[in-house]
C-alpha cells in the first residue's frame, strides 16, 4: 500500500461516517419514539441473546453496568424491554425484548438493508467488487477489536 500511515485514519473516517448516515437516514423515516445508538445495539443484544444478564450486557456492549440499567429502565418504559428476575439467582435479573422491540429491530433491518442497497447499487461495478471484496478483511478487523477489548 502507498500510503499505510494514512490507513489508519482514513479507514476509522470512512467506517464512523456510513455508520452515521445509515443511522440518520433511517432515523429520519422511523416511527416514534427516535432510538439512539445505545438504545438500538442493546436491543439487538437481548433480540439475539433474550435472558442475558446486566453484567453480560455491560461487558458485550462495553458499557458501566449503571449505563445498561439505565438503558433498560428507559426501553422498558417505551414497551421494548423487560427485566425478569433469574430464577438461578434470585439477585440477577434476566433482561428480555418485547414483541414490540423484534418488531422494531426487524423494521430498522430491513430498512437499513433497503437503503445500503439503493446506495451500493449507485456504484459503478469496479466499487462494488470492491466493497464486497472488503468484506472478510472488515469483520477480521472486528474481530480482532473485539479480541483485543475482551483481553484483561
């Protein structure tokens, strides 16, 4: 690569500027209420793992255990999470989506698919081998942050 000093910077930019539109755009056409960042990836949090703990949460989402009940109290008012208590531990709670939360996330999925479609189908064909070329090396990338914040 010419320039691998730039990568670095170029590559964060580029990720953290789709993300932001993405969340904009669908943000714009969803119904009310408006569900920040947090609120959204905790929901596909309980949706793909319902029954997990404040503390699993907390460390899954790489949040204070305070910000995840926070989060919780606030959905569960808005009818999108429930907290039940653990049957194991009395203690611990189990948190839950509603049917109206799986309702909400299939929504925002389908949209966000719907609108990165329209926008990669814009790209000439060279762009979009590209990006799906860029695929494998990007959830790597994931990975390997994922990794690297999960080591003490």
């Amino acid at each position: 690569m010419e320039d691998d000093a730039a990568l670095p910077e170029e590559l964060a930019d580029a990720l953290v500027g789709v993300q932001r539109l993405i969340r904009r755009r669908l943000r714009r056409d969803m119904a009310a209420p408006q569900l920040r960042g947090a609120e959204v990836e905790f929901l596909r949090l309980v949706v793909e793992r319902p029954g997990i703990g404040i503390s699993d949460a907390a460390k899954e989402l790489y949040l204070a255990g305070n910000s995840v009940s926070t989060l919780v109290n606030q959905l569960a008012r808005q009818g999108y999470s429930l907290r039940e208590t653990d049957p194991a531990d009395r203690r611990a709670a189990r948190l839950l989506p509603t049917p109206a939360a799986e309702a909400r996330l299939s929504e925002w999925r389908g949209r966000r698919a719907d609108l990165v479609r329209r926008q990669v189908s814009r790209l000439d064909e060279p762009d979009r081998e590209t990006l799906l070329a860029a695929i494998p090396a990007l959830r790597r990338l994931a990975d390997s942050l994922r990794e690297e914040t999960e080591r003490p």
